[in-house]
C-alpha cells in the first residue's frame, strides 16, 4: 500500500479530488494548509488598506489517500493532469510506504481495510 500526500492550490481543491475519485480509490481526506515553496507567495493589503506586502505563507490544500500499490499511477496522473498549471509553486506530490492499515469498525486488516 502507498500513501500519496498531494499539496495543491485551494482553486484547484475540487478538481483534483473529482480526478481522484473518478480512479474509484477508498476514500480521501483534505487538510486545509499554509506554507513556503518555490512558489510566489500572495500580495495582501495591510490593515487599514495603505500598503501591500507579502503574505508569510501560502494558502494551499494537502490531500491524503492511500491506495493499493497498482493504483498508484493512475491517481500520481490524475493529480498532474488536473493541478499542474507548468507554474512553480503548483504543489508537491509526496508518495510514501504504509506498513500496516486497519479499519477501526470492521476491525479488518490489511488491503481490504480500504
């Protein structure tokens, strides 16, 4: 099993988990996040609307499925095709080992636990 951990930008949130779940994987969760990159960070107006600077962190979403090895590709592709603008500071796509997955309901182990 593989987790995949996808960073992208908030107007890209829903596209992007529409393109996941189109794969048919078990479930996804969405973590709102901030932070630095490659990318330009967003201008914001101060306080009484006098000056702009740039905001200390970007506003980004994680996405977090995990997935049979097989499937991995499938939703790897799903992501680029839909969050990729050839911009830097599109996000990050993280893939990553699961050793063990258990559902806590059903108390089922293993691949079947997705």
């Amino acid at each position: 099993m593989k987790r995949i951990e996808a960073f992208v930008q908030s107007d890209k949130l829903r596209a992007v988990v529409s393109a996941i779940e189109k794969k048919k994987v078990g479930g996804v969760s969405v973590i709102q996040a901030r932070g630095r990159g490659k990318g330009n960070r967003p201008m914001v107006e101060g306080q009484r609307g006098t000056g702009r600077h740039e905001a200390e962190y970007s506003s980004l979403d994680e996405i977090i499925v995990v997935v049979e090895d097989s499937e991995v590709e499938a939703v790897e592709s799903a992501i680029l095709n839909t969050a990729s603008t050839g911009s830097k500071g599109d996000g990050k796509i993280f893939v990553t080992s699961v050793e063990k997955a258990i559902d806590i309901g059903s108390k089922v182990r293993g691949d079947s636990a997705l």
